[in-house]
C-alpha cells in the first residue's frame, strides 16, 4: 500500500521534477561560460608580446619595418663547378718516367661470346619458299621437220622454252640455313615435268597429260646416256648420297634442263641446226684440218646462279590441234641427308628427297598447220566412165612432194604411195614411202556445175563435195578457178616448190 502511494506521487509531481533539473543546468551554463570570463581588450602575440585593442595597428606596422630592414642571414650559393676543367685534367695521361714500375700485367680472361645452337632447319621454311618460285615458259612453237635420224625423218613437234630464278632461289635459301651446320646449299634440278592439255574443237581444254622427256637413241657401238642415279638415303650412307648428287649435278643435270634433241635440216642454210638454241658445239670438220686452228666448242651452260633456261620437246602431237602448255621443277631437297641441321622436332625431314616449285601459267601454242594439201586437177572420160583426179602436196625429207591419185565416193583422198625423193643432205634421190592421205572424204561428184569464167561467160567444170572435219567443202577444177582464188595461188605454188626439188 506504501508502495502505491509513492508511485503516484511521482507520477503527480515528474514534470515539475524534470523542469527543475533542467533549470540546475541553464544556471550552471550561464555561470561557466558567460559570468567567469572576464571581457578582454588585449591581442596577444605581437611581436612576442601582449598589445591591447587600440595599440594593434600601430604594433604591427612597427613589426612590419623591422622585418623588412632585418639583415639576410642565410649564407650566398656557392659557385657552380667548372666540369669542363676537371674533366681536361683527368685526360692527361701521367708521364711514364714518373712512375718507376707499372707492375706485372694482369691476365683477364674474358668468356667467348657463344650464340645458342640452332633448333634446326625444317622442311617447311624450305618448301614454303620453293612455293613462291615457278618457272616461266617464254616459248611453245609447233613444226614439222626434218630431224637427223636414219638418214632424216620427217617429225612432227611442239617446242618450248622456259626460264627459272635459280640464283634468287638460292640466295633466299641461304637465309634459311645461314648460322647453320649447313656447308654449302644446293639446288639440284633431279627433273623437269611438263604437262599439255590439247585444245578441244568447242573451246575447252582436254585432260591434263604428262609429257615424256625425248630419249635420244644410243650412237652406234655405244650404250644409251642414262641420268646419274642417286641411292636412297638410309641414316648411314650420307657421303655415298651426297657423292651421287654431286656427280648427277655435273654431269646429269644439263641434260634435264636441256634434253638433247636431233639436228633439223635446214633448207635455207641447207645444214644441220638447232633452231631451238643457237649456241651450239661446231660441227667437226671432215677435213684434215689442223684441231689446234679450230675454235674451241662453246656450251650454253645451267649455271646455279642467275637464270637457268629450260627446253622441251613433245613428239606426241598432230597437225591442226592446239596444245596448252605448263612447268614445273623437281629439286632435290637440300636437306636430304643431313640429320644434323634438320629440325630436331622432326628429324624424317632429311629422309624427304626431292621437293617441288609452284606450277607455271599454261601457255598455248598455234597449231601445225596441214601440209598435205589436194586439189582438182584433172577429170577423164574412158568409154562411158568418167574419172576424177586430184593432186596432192605434201612434205617429205623436209620439202614439198606431189601425187596423182584418183578419187572416189564414199573413200578418203590420197593415201600411201612410194615415191623418188631427192635427199638435201647428201643429194641422192632415194626411194620413199610417202604418206599422202588427207582427212577429206569425197561426198559428192558434179560433171556439170556451171560458174561464170573470167571473160563472163558461164562455162561448165566439175565439182567435188567433201566431208572436212565434220563440215562441207566445194572444190572445182584449179584451172577453172580465178587466178586471184586464195587455193589457185597456193597451188601454183606448191607446185612450183615440188617441181623444183623432186628429181
């Protein structure tokens, strides 16, 4: 019950309490702050000493022209060194006399600069370059000649030239391999490839073929000439291989580059040339002249450095078609053999023994002309039966030979014949089998085709119809024909050619 009446009289009386307490503290406040401070007029610390309110500005312009008539008391800078002096005193070398003895020289032993061994060379930085290079084919020119075999035969070929970059090859190779164990880099030239493609009669390019290099026959008593071989490189006869690459270099190699090829009969310099290179060994004399007047054979040479010329020749081909043309070069690898400058990483690199340069452009050639070559000579009337005859000019042993032949319906014009041609090189007629077959067959035959003759009048002569690669051909009687007639100008002369070089 006490404790009841002493909560509400706390509860009647707590704001008058806490007004109280508050009223304790403004007081305390009030005497601390407010009534123990007592006001002061004074500035301190002016010039190290109290000055009171109305003597401050006064007290600081005093302060100021005392500052400012104060002495400097800091030391002046010192002067700058003079560099170039002492450094003219320290290039003067002491005088030798005024030093008794110079001492022992002391040995310094400086460690060799030593550059890090090589990883190797690997196939790849090889081939990668070999694939920028190709060789240019300059020439392809088609013919029919007569060639230095059994007395002279009649060939037909396609002839090419070509050129390479050996020396920039070579000297990029180099780069490759420079700081290597490498003594000397090569490029070896193992073989030429030449492919053809024959020109389709609509245009297109046929299969792409392989041409085979032209295999001179073996002189008389004699053994053919064969390529230098080379043995196959087994980790243990590397000097065997490199002393057959070597030997296939100097003596195999032209040969590959510049395969030989028969002589042509020339009928304007009525000798034996080589229209294809016109450096060649002198012709030995049958005379007895003295050897040492003669001049001495000159070679055209595939040197290693510089531009190599490269020569073909493709027996394979007839007349009329046209034949595209590429090249390319097989090296012998400069790295076959030499396991220790081939990559460590792959060391199969020197068992790889030949490499190959890109492709050439294709390059085409004009066609062979045909030169069997026939016309309407002459008609006969037997009876009831009447004949046609056609003359036929072709080539052998080099020039122009003719032939009669009658013709028929239905059968080719021309065909085998023997016949007395006179050999250029020695003279002497000899007896030929001349092939004077055409690609004509006769289709149709007109005794009385009517044409208008040279004074206007309309004539009669005879006509034949024929089949010539697949398409129609009209064909009078050459004395019919105007003399300005593009076949009557070729006839006359063909035939003044035949008359002229058959016995």
């Amino acid at each position: 019950m006490a404790k009841t009446d002493e909560m509400k009289f706390i509860d009647q009386h707590l704001e008058k309490i806490v007004l109280g307490v508050c009223v304790l503290i403004m007081a305390y406040g009030i005497f601390q702050w407010v009534l123990s401070s007592p006001q002061r007029s004074e500035v301190p610390d002016v010039g190290g000493r109290i000055v009171p309110a109305p003597e401050v500005d006064g007290a600081l312009l005093r302060e100021a022209q005392n500052v400012r008539r104060r002495e400097r008391t800091t030391p002046p800078p010192k002067p700058a060194p003079d560099y170039s002096k002492a450094i003219s005193d320290n290039r003067r070398l002491p005088r030798v006399s005024a030093a008794e003895s110079w001492g022992e020289p002391r040995m310094v032993m400086i460690a060799p600069i030593r550059p890090e061994a090589p990883a190797g060379i690997s196939l790849k930085k090889i081939t990668d370059i070999l694939d920028t290079y190709a060789p240019k084919i300059v020439e392809v020119k088609g013919a029919r000649e007569l060639v230095n075999c059994d007395g002279g035969i009649d060939k037909l070929v396609f002839r090419g030239k070509a050129e390479f970059d050996r020396g920039a090859l070579l000297k990029a190779w180099n780069q490759v391999f420079r700081g290597s164990a490498m003594d000397e880099v090569t490029n070896t030239v193992l073989a030429v490839e030449i492919e053809r493609c024959a020109v389709l009669d609509n245009g297109q390019l046929g299969p792409a073929t392989k041409v085979t290099r032209v295999v001179m026959p073996a002189p008389k008593g004699g053994e053919p000439v064969k390529d230098v071989a080379i043995p196959k490189y087994t980790g243990e006869n590397a000097d065997v291989v490199r002393k057959a690459i070597e030997t296939f270099t100097n003596q195999s190699q032209r040969n590959v580059l510049m395969p030989p090829y028969w002589k042509v009969w020339s009928m304007t310099d009525k000798r034996w040339t080589t229209p294809w290179n016109p450096v060649v060994e002198p012709e030995p004399d049958d005379d007895k002249t003295d050897a040492a007047a003669k001049p001495a054979p000159v070679v055209v040479q595939a040197g290693a450095a510089g531009t190599t010329e490269i020569w073909f020749h493709d027996t394979d081909v007839t007349v009329q078609r046209q034949y595209t043309y590429r090249a390319r070069l097989v090296f012998i690898s400069p790295l076959y053999t030499y396991d220790d400058v081939a990559y460590k990483g792959k060391p199969e690199d020197a068992l790889v023994k030949t490499i190959t340069s890109a492709w050439s452009d294709w390059v085409t050639g004009e066609a062979i002309p045909r030169t069997t070559q026939y016309f309407l000579t002459g008609t006969q009337a037997v009876g009831g039966k009447r004949q046609l005859f056609c003359t036929i000019f072709t080539r052998s042993l080099g020039q122009v030979v003719k032939q009669k032949f009658e013709v028929f319906p239905g059968r080719i014009i021309g065909g085998l014949d023997s016949k007395s041609v006179m050999n250029p090189v020695n003279g002497v007629a000899q007896s030929k089998v001349v092939d004077f077959a055409t690609n004509a067959t006769l289709v149709h035959v007109d005794f009385e085709k009517k044409f208008v003759n040279r004074f206007g009048r309309t004539d009669v002569t005879q006509e034949l119809i024929c089949s010539e690669n697949g398409k129609l051909v009209s064909h009078i009687l050459v004395k019919n024909m105007p003399d300005e007639d593009p076949r009557a100008v070729e006839y006359r002369k063909l035939q003044a050619q035949a008359d002229g070089q058959t016995p």
